[in-house]
C-alpha cells in the first residue's frame, strides 16, 4: 500500500460520510444508518493514522540540504506529556504524570493501530480473519503467571483512559501515576518551612521542611460483563462499547475506592481513612441534617461547603473541587431565595468544581438517622491515583456468572481486572463533611 493509495481512500470515506450526513441532516438515523456512520467513522480514524505513518516516506525524496549533509528524516516529534520531574530511585528512569487532560495511550508506542473489537471478536469465536495485527500482538504479550490473557499495551491504555476519563475524582483533578511494578515509593511534604525577617548581621532561625514517604502498592480492580454470543459475531461497534462497559463499572468503584476505601486489604486507603485528613462531624449536627433546613448554624444552603473552602484556605490549601452524591448535588439545585430565585452559590464555592458520584452512599448512619451522606472538599490535584499499565481479560462462554451459565444462555462472559493505589500528596489539604441529609 502507497501513500498515494492511503490518501484515495481517506477522500473516499470522507465522501460517503460527508453524502450520510447530508442525507439525514434533517432526520434521526435509522439502526443501518447509524451502524454505517460509526463503521465510516473508524475506518476514517484508521486511514488517518496509517496516514500519519507513511507519511514519514516522503523525507526520503527529499534532497539534501546545502552542506551536502541528507536531511533528517522527520524532526523529533513533541511530547505530548511534559516531563514531571518525578525519578523511580530503583531504576533512575524518569516517571511520567498524567493529569486528567493526558492520556496514558500518549506514553504507548505501536507500529500498527490495534482494534479492541477485532480483539475481543477473535478471542470469543477463534476467528482472527482480518485482524492478523491484533492477533500477533496478543501472542507477543504472552500469558500471565495467573492466567487469562494480557491486552496489548495500546489496548490496555485505551481501557485505562476510560476509567480515568469516567472517574470523578480524576475529572476534580487527581493525577495518574503509572507503576511499572507493584509498588512504588514516592516522598512528600509534610510540614512547610517557615520565614522570618532577619536583623544585620543577626542569626538566622532554621526550620525544617518535613517529609515522609508514602508507597504505592498495586490492588486488584476486577468487574465481570456479560454479552451474547451474537452481539460478539454481529455488533459493528464493539471498540467503543466494550471499552465504554468496562470503564464505566470499573470507574465508578476507583472511586468510591479513593474517597472511602477503608485501606485494608484489598482495598486502597481513601480519602476519608487517610491520615492527616480532617473530618467535620459537627456542622450537620450530630444527627446530622437536610441543607436546605434553617438549623444548624452554619449549615443552611451553601454555608457548610463555603465553610470547608475556607478552613481549607486557613492552612494554606486551595481546593479546587468539591465531591458529594447525586441526592446532594439534586438537593442544592433546588436551592432557592426567600423569593423563590435559584439561589446561586457565593464567591468561594462559585470557584470550585463541583462534581457528584453515586459512589458516595446516601444511607450511611449518623446519631438517629440512617439516610445521612457526605461530600469531600480538597485540592483534588493532590491526589495520586497510582496504576498498574497492563489491563488483564478472561472471556468465557463456558462459565457462572452467579446462577447464570454462559453455555446454557449462549453468553459470553468478559472479566477484566487492572491494579492500582491512591495516595494524597497533602492530606492537609482535604476536609470530609459528614452528616448531610
């Protein structure tokens, strides 16, 4: 294949995508509509990566500069994700930190864009036609010690990128840190130094600027997902919901792990369990209360949230996001002035994120009532989500899923589990407010 021929089919996919669009702009797609629109769509993407790649043939044809010298063949491409500083002291290799705007894929390098559909098709039915790639490269992975099969590296990130993308408490800022082995030990302060003006000739007071060390160590992340037999065969858009699937469920327990994990095994430590983390049991009373209710003091409408930004400013934090459940961000939407105006948030909690989970329990007991929640305040860009860069899979056609065969309902059964840890750089910087009705 030519870039001439690369380029011809590009314009041609675009074409017919271009005449879909024009034939339904006025109309909702019908299923074979939609199922053309997304088969377009990715075969675009492919031709434009493809693209990219022999691409680089052309700066062979060109000539030499005028020291007689051949030129490059392509200037040295810019990172996508800068250097953090951070050094592995095992290995002196540098460490790459993601945040939320990165993406792990970025750090990926492959010579041939693989298909998670493809993949996933050929491990169910045993039919790799055309996806020699993605077979070879399931090979070249191997098998782990504990069984199942190791996604390709590019597959793996692709997966990754759709937790952390799921995942609110990275969306609120926390950064990823990838592990290249079960543990990883990073330091951090724990107490800042401290300034004085100084007289001529006078002594300078030292003061210590604390550390300790904090570890990463890798727990396992698993979630099972059932499919038929015939969406395998038949589905067109298995890349993007296989990974949608998995992400989802998967995100959704990364993070009730890193703001309530309990820290015993096998749990990581969240934020509620983490030392140095302050947690205000008094502002909702100590049977706790509803937010829009005119007692107590200091917890009517968006005093208590205004409360924990600026006790959090007092140690000389800023947080940037606040964290509360679904039934409390619904609570403070219907926030409304004595004449009957949506009452808008102050200053202070107008300038922080404001995101929810359905991690966050509605049910937790508080004194006499058994239906309180909580929110978590913070500097979320603090926070450490330690990861594991492999993704490891089963697939079954054979096996229980709780009572459910897969072979007696022609299912297929998907069991995907990765490995991470959560650690606060600051914990100083995190208050959690219990009690909210």
């Amino acid at each position: 294949m030519t870039l001439t021929e690369i380029r011809t089919m590009r314009q041609t996919c675009r074409a017919k995508l271009e005449d879909l669009l024009g034939r339904t702009s006025s109309r909702e797609m019908s299923t074979e509509e939609t199922q053309l629109f997304n088969d377009l769509k990715a075969e675009g993407e492919r031709l434009t990566s493809l693209e990219s790649r022999y691409a680089v043939l052309e700066s062979f044809d060109k000539p030499a500069t005028s020291n007689g010298r051949p030129s490059l063949i392509a200037p040295p491409a810019k990172e996508k994700i800068a250097p953090s500083g951070w050094v592995d002291t095992r290995t002196g290799q540098s460490i790459r930190v993601l945040k939320p705007e990165d993406k792990l894929a970025d750090l990926v390098q492959t010579e041939e864009p693989l298909s998670i559909g493809k993949t996933f098709r050929g491990m169910v039915t045993g039919s790799w036609d055309g996806a020699q790639a993605e077979k070879k490269a399931i090979m070249d992975e191997g098998t782990p010690s504990s069984g199942g099969t190791l996604l390709p590296s590019p597959l793996s990130a692709t997966i990754i990128d759709k937790v952390r993308n799921a995942a609110v408490v990275s969306r609120a800022g926390a950064i990823t840190v990838p592990m290249s082995s079960s543990t990883l030990a990073i330091g951090r302060v724990t107490g800042d130094p401290t300034a004085a003006w100084n007289a001529e000739n006078g002594t300078i007071t030292a003061s210590d600027l604390s550390f300790d060390r904090v570890t990463f160590t890798a727990h396992t992340l698993a979630a099972i997902a059932t499919m038929s037999v015939e969406l395998f065969e038949d589905a067109s858009n298995l890349d993007a919901l296989i990974p949608e699937v998995l992400g989802k469920v998967l995100a959704l327990e990364l993070d009730r792990a890193c703001l309530r994990g309990t820290g015993v095994a096998p749990q990581p430590k969240g934020i509620l369990n983490q030392t140095g983390v302050t947690i205000d049991s008094t502002t909702f009373g100590a049977n706790g209360s509803v937010i829009s209710s005119a007692a107590p003091t200091g917890a009517v409408a968006w005093d208590w949230l205004a409360k924990q930004i600026s006790a959090i400013w007092g140690v000389n934090e800023n947080p940037n996001a606040a964290i509360y459940s679904a039934r409390t961000a619904g609570e403070l939407d219907l926030l409304r002035s004595t004449t009957g105006e949506v009452l808008p948030p102050p200053g202070s909690v107008a300038g922080v994120q404001r995101l929810f989970t359905n991690a966050i329990p509605n049910n937790l007991t508080v004194g006499t009532n058994s239906d309180c929640s909580e929110a978590y305040v913070g500097d979320f860009t603090l926070g450490m989500i330690g990861m594991r860069q492999e993704v490891v899979v089963e697939v079954s056609r054979t096996a229980a899923v709780g009572a459910t065969s897969m072979f007696g309902t022609m299912g297929v059964a998907i069991r995907a589990y990765l490995r991470g840890d959560f650690q606060l750089a600051r914990p100083g910087a995190f208050r959690v407010v219990t009690g909210i009705r």
